[in-house]
C-alpha cells in the first residue's frame, strides 16, 4: 500500500484555538480529538483563556500534558497520512501555546490594559500576510479575541481594522463571558458562528448535538448514544500514549469538539457556508439584510429520522445525524496512533465523481426538469483487500428557506444504473417544484440550490466514510411552472353577491 494513495488537502484552514482547558474535562478531550486531525489544519495558536467557569487562571501547562502524548505517537500518526500533508511536530505545538488574560471577560479589555501573550500571538496571526481566512475557535470565553479587536480599531484606519476583521472566521461554543455580545454589536460585520440562547442554557445549543442528548434531555430517543458512553470511549479512545490524556467526561463529552468538526475536510462541508451543514452543524445568517456584511450565523433545524424510527427535527440534529461516522472516525484515528504498521488500520475512501476529487464540491447549473448522470465507479480504497458501498441521497435542509422543508424543497430524484450503486441518474424537480416564488408562484429564473450527498464507505474495521457534495442550481430560462399565487390575499377572496 502507497500512502501516496491517502487523501490529501490542498489547502489548510489556519486555525487558533482559545480553551478554557481545565475549567472541566471537555476541553481536554476535544483538544486529544483536534490533534488526531491536526494534519489537515495549520494550527496557528493553542490559547489558555478564562471563562464564566473559571475566571481568574488559566491553564496551558495542561495542553503542555497533551502535546506529551501527542510527541510519543506523532510519527505512528505520520504512517497514515499523505506524505504532502504531515502531521506537525510537538515542538511546533508546544511553541504556539500561550496564556491569555488571567481575569474574567471585559476586565481584560480596554485601551491601557496591555494583551496577553496569547492576545499578542492573535494579533501577529491576524495581521499575517496571508490570503487565507483565519478560523478563531472558542471552546472559552472570548476576552482574548475582544482585547485584540480593540487593539486592532485603535491602532489602525477605520478601513484598514475592518479588512483585517475580514480575514476572521469566528466559531464560539455560545457565550462564555461578558465579551461575547460585545464582540458582536460593536463588530457587526464579524463572521461569526455562535449558539445565542439564554446565559448557561446550554441545553437549547446546536453544539450540545455532539454528546449531550442524555445530559440536556433533547430529541429523546432520537440520537444512537452507543458510541458516547464512558465504556466506548475506554475501548476505543483512552488507549495508548495519545489516548490516555483523554480524562472522563463529567457533564458531556468534548462539546467544543463541533468547532473544528465543522472544519472537517471528508468532502461533506463547506467552510464559507455555514448554512450548508457538516459534521460541526448547521447554521444560518441571523440577519440577511446585508447591512453586515457577512455578520452572525445562528442556529436552524435539520428534520432527521432517529434511532427510534421517528422523525425528529432540532438544532441539535443537524450534528448527531452524522455521529455514527465522526465517532467511528475518531476510534480509526486513535488506531494510527498505537502503531505505523499501515497494514494493520484501516484508511479512508477516496471520492471520485465524474473524474473530480478533493473535499470540494462539485457545482452545476442545470434546467430544472432535467436529467444527468453522477459516476463515482473511480472512486478506490487505499487499502487493497477493502470493498466500497455507495450512497446518494438528497439533504433537503439546506435548500429550504424556512422550516417546511417538505413542503417548500423540490424532490430529486436518483436512478441506480449499476449494481455497484456508483453510477446514478439524477433528475431535477420541474419548474413549479424548485423555480417559483414560495407565496405569489410567479416563475423565477434561478430557483432553489440543491444539495446531493454521496457517501462512500468501505469495509473495514472501523468501517470510514469519505463525502463527495453536489450542488446542483436549478434555473428556469424559459419562465414555466408559474401560476397559482396572488398579489395580495384580497385576490383570493370570493365575491359576495
């Protein structure tokens, strides 16, 4: 086996990691995660942060603890992966991890009060010449990003802090100090993912779809907790060097873990789009005004039929529908970490659909009504003795405009022409189902996005899942399927003689 073979990754999302480590054993858990994927992001800064939970120390010699383990299978790790896309060093790890203010939120922000070393390893990172978004992820409070924002707007031109703002993508597990709401009115124009419910209500968070469904009580009977409980994660996560800094959970496992999961490239996200959905969630813009500029994406719903048969939709579905696969992945890659024999592991599918790969989508525009054909028969599995299933299927969601989905999203549909399942026709919706105005019908040109996911599985153990998306933009050139609407309620009311 080449490991030329293994998926590469063009390009890496930069990311900088501001934790609250140690206020409970969460952030420690997602950080061993994180590490297990570290060969897919540049990682930029590792920041101890205070938070609502512990708002006058912080801890990076904790992190220090986990980059121990992490430096005894570093090499294992680097058997597994493409050559062009190794995991980092420790040494290089330890370097970036810094301490933030050690005092709670807006007591660490202000124009005489001086940034911490972390506040100044973010600024350096914000200011970088890079062409490339920097991906903030807050597992804490958020003073560390504030004091440095503030820095940023007294320091430079109006224009010149609003293009450095620019380059930040912002993704907080909801608000963990007086800073959060701050950050967004004062900064509107901030990308900004984060949950906004009312203060510690955790329970009403998309994120808590990672894990806390027993804990928070949600979407009962819905998500399959088999592989959260303390006994799985013993069998397949604390083992090993890596795996043994992976404390027990106390309230819920890893729930800053969906920040980087979002980032996940398998093929199934879309970084700028939050609204597509990843393994990370599903999000939407709070205000589409376009007063903002990109501005504050909030949470929306998936419908997602559960463990139970039943058809549940939450915020918090739009996460554990993908469980099985994220979890499944993290036990494979916590298996490359005990040894670099490749042979003995199993490895993920590559995806190729009409001759494209890479986690990138494949964009067409097609007339609604219209049929094409998907080919993913080039699709292989770096391991020799390992058997691919296809799948395809339509995520409706993220086409719908409210929460009817089955009532506003047109139906694709998909025609197996193998047996193998790889090759399928897909026909799109006709004009009146995908290209209308949703209350007046009127025809429209370009009409809904359309979103058809592959997943390609193999055999192994454990059996890996890569995503290839299709995106398909229905159009209507010729203006059909219009009709049926009014302009006004008034025009559907019957006459009284």
């Amino acid at each position: 086996m080449a490991s030329a073979q293994f998926q590469s990754f063009p390009s890496k999302p930069r990311v900088f990691i501001l934790s609250d480590i140690s206020n409970e054993p969460d952030d420690a858990e997602s950080l061993v995660r994180y590490l297990l994927y570290a060969n897919q992001f540049q990682t930029e800064g590792l920041v101890a942060c205070t938070s609502t939970w512990m708002k006058n120390k912080v801890c990076p010699q904790d992190m220090h603890k986990i980059i121990d383990g992490y430096e005894k299978v570093v090499d294992n790790l680097n058997a597994h992966a493409s050559p062009q896309d190794p995991y980092p060093p420790a040494q290089y790890l330890r370097s970036i991890i810094k301490k933030g203010a050690e005092t709670y939120g807006m007591k660490a922000v202000g124009e005489n009060i001086p940034l911490s070393e972390g506040g100044q390893l973010l600024l350096e990172r914000i200011e970088a010449q890079s062409p490339d978004p920097l991906w903030v992820l807050c597992w804490g409070g958020t003073n560390v990003l504030a004091s440095v924002l503030l820095r940023i707007q007294k320091t430079h031109s109006a224009s010149e802090a609003a293009a450095l703002r620019s380059k930040l993508r912002i993704y907080t597990i909801s608000d963990q100090d007086d800073t959060g709401v701050w950050l967004r009115t004062t900064y509107p124009d901030l990308f900004y993912i984060c949950s906004v419910h009312g203060w510690c209500q955790y329970g009403m968070a998309a994120w808590t779809g990672i894990s806390g469904d027993k804990w928070y009580g949600f979407d009962k009977g819905g998500p399959d907790g088999s592989k959260i409980t303390k006994e799985w994660i013993r069998e397949n996560i604390q083992i090993g060097p890596l795996g043994s800094t992976y404390p027990d959970f106390m309230f819920i496992p890893e729930g800053d873990t969906p920040t980087f999961l979002y980032l996940i490239q398998n093929g199934l996200g879309v970084a700028e789009r939050p609204e597509f959905g990843s393994w990370g969630g599903r999000y939407i813009q709070t205000d589409v005004s376009g007063l903002f500029g990109k501005g504050h994406y909030s949470d929306t719903p998936d419908e997602v039929e559960g463990a139970d048969g039943r058809m549940h939709k939450s915020n918090q579905a739009t996460i554990w529908r993908w469980r099985d696969a994220f979890q499944t992945d993290f036990a494979a890659r916590m298996q490359w970490s005990l040894s670099s024999d490749v042979g003995a592991a199993n490895h993920h599918p590559v995806a190729i659909v009409n001759g494209t790969t890479g986690p990138a989508p494949l964009v067409l525009e097609l007339e609604a009504g219209a049929s094409f054909r998907l080919d993913a028969s080039e699709s292989y599995d770096p391991d020799p003795n390992d058997s691919l299933t296809f799948r395809w299927y339509q995520y409706k969601d993220p086409s719908a405009t409210q929460w009817s989905v089955q009532h506003e999203v047109g139906e694709l549909g998909i025609k197996s022409l193998n047996e193998a399942n790889s090759l399928v026709e897909v026909t799109l919706p006709t004009p009146d189902k995908c290209c209308v105005e949703l209350i007046s019908r009127e025809a429209i040109p370009k009409g809904q996005l359309l979103h058809l996911i592959l997943e390609v599985k193999d055999n192994g153990a454990p059996a890996l899942t890569t995503y290839r998306r299709i995106i398909i933009q229905t159009t209507n050139e010729k203006l059909l399927g219009g009709g049926g609407g009014a302009d006004s309620i008034g025009d559907t009311m019957k006459d009284v003689m």
